[in-house]
C-alpha cells in the first residue's frame, strides 16, 4: 500500500466509505469566515411531530489532548510523522448538531492561488468518537497531512487549513489561514 494511501487511511475511523466528494460545497473556499462557521438546519424528534430551526456550528482548532482556539495568523507547529511525512494536529468543536454519522474532511491550501497542499484526510465520527462537553463536543487530535518532499515547502508561509463536515442533513466548513513554523526539536 503506497504511504500516501495509508496516511489517509489512518484518519479513518470506519470502513464505511465517505460520501463522495462531488456532493460536497467547494472545501477550498477562501471566502472569510467567522470563529465559528454555523448554518440553521431544519430538524424534527420523534416524540414532536414539529419542525424546528436549530444553530449549527463548527470550529476548527488545535490541540493532541486538549482544545486549542485557532485564531487567523495563529502560528501551527509541523510535526514529522513516525513514516516520514509531515502534518499539523486540528481539532473541532461541534454545536447544535448530533456528531453520530458525521464526516469530517480536512485539507490544507494555499491562501494565493488555492492549490491543495495536502491529501485530504477523513474522519466518521460516532458518540464516542468525540468528548462531549456542555452542549459542544470535541473531536481532538486530528490530523492535515501534507504533500510535501520537505519542511521547506510551508515553514514560515501562510496556509490555510480547512475542515468540512457533511452529515445526512448538515453540511459545514471552517477554515483558518495560519502560518506554519518548525519550532520545537
């Protein structure tokens, strides 16, 4: 199996596999976008026959153990992976949505000309795949593999750091540009 395919494969948490792509709004918009991207989804309950709006939202972060705000122009650590690759750790922050069957999407870019700078990496979430806390849950310790021959290529540029979410009746992105620094040993 070719590494590039294994280190996608490793971001997956199912065998089911992901909805296809073209179904998908652009994960490479440079539209800007607030701290929280959210949209109003129309969902009802059984017991309740009635439909409601609820605010749905994502945030992409950082943190391996713990969240981390990502702000733009927030500096991101490259880390060499064990097989010899090199990547960033992301997280998400959910509200107002069931993360059972979601699927995130993630992706790096470039902010000049949108060329993707990374294999697109995916996980499928269920209820116990994400930490609930208070009324948001957390997915934590992600990963946007590069495709990269070296660190030279975005240490110390701009990269703008994508999540989409796509579920049966939700559909979301987030985005950070951020600049990639080779900090620590």
């Amino acid at each position: 199996m070719p590494l590039s395919l294994l280190l996608v494969c490793l971001g997956c948490d199912s065998g089911d596999d992901a909805p296809p792509m073209s179904s998908m709004s652009s994960m490479s918009s440079m539209s800007s976008m607030s701290s929280m991207t959210s949209m109003t989804s129309t969902t009802s309950t059984p017991s309740d026959a009635s439909t409601h709006a609820t605010e749905a939202a994502v945030e992409l972060g950082t943190g391996l153990t713990r969240w981390q705000t990502l702000a733009e122009g927030d500096p991101i650590e490259l880390v060499a992976g064990p097989q010899g690759g090199w990547h960033v750790d992301v997280s998400v922050r959910g509200e107002g949505l069931d993360p059972d069957g979601l699927w995130l999407y993630y992706e790096a870019v470039d902010p000049q000309d949108n060329a993707t700078l990374s294999f697109v990496t995916t996980s499928l979430l269920s209820k116990n795949s994400v930490l609930h806390v208070d009324e948001s849950w957390l997915r934590l310790g992600d990963r946007v593999v590069f495709d990269i021959d070296g660190p030279e290529q975005v240490v110390g540029t701009e990269v703008c750091l994508v999540v989409t979410v796509s579920g049966m009746s939700w559909e979301g992105e987030d985005q950070r540009c951020v600049t990639v620094v080779d900090e620590l040993p």
